[in-house]
C-alpha cells in the first residue's frame, strides 16, 4: 500500500491537472513545468507549422482538483436531525 501511495504522488502523471504529478502540483512546481511545456510546444509549431492544424494544448492549470469534490447541498437524508433512542 505504502508503495502504490508513493508512486501515485510522486510518479504518476495525471491527465486533470495535465500530466503531472500529485505532488508536483502541491509543492507549486507544476506552474513552472507546464510553462516550460507551453514553451516547446510553441518551439516546436514553428519550426514544423505543417504540423499542427489547430492551437498547441493548453498547458495552463486547473484553478480547483478534486477527487471527490462534495456536494454543495448537504444529503437531504443525512440532513435530518437524529432522534433520541427510547
């Protein structure tokens, strides 16, 4: 377990916040890396404009993550007061 949690922080690249890692973008590194990405992707459309037909992907990151993002309006079941017990 202690190694599935480790290389899903520091290994694993993740599509939603474009393709780096947990940790990466909680130590505020993520900012520069996608940056430095925009950067070679422009390089590289001018130097082949042929191959791109659209814009180069936006590397610029998402302002919230979530996992599992909650819910704006609380469970109306959980909501409900709790009874005494007889």
């Amino acid at each position: 377990m202690v190694s599935f949690v480790d290389w899903y922080n520091h290994q694993h690249r993740h599509s939603g916040i474009k393709f780096v890692t947990p940790h990466q973008r909680h130590s505020g590194t993520a900012k520069a890396i996608c940056l430095q990405r925009a950067e070679v992707y422009k390089t590289a459309r001018r130097a082949n404009t042929t191959r791109w037909s659209r814009t180069t992907r936006c590397w610029s990151q998402p302002a919230e993550v979530w996992i599992n993002k909650p819910k704006k309006e609380p469970d109306p079941i959980l909501a409900l007061p709790l009874t005494k017990a007889a």
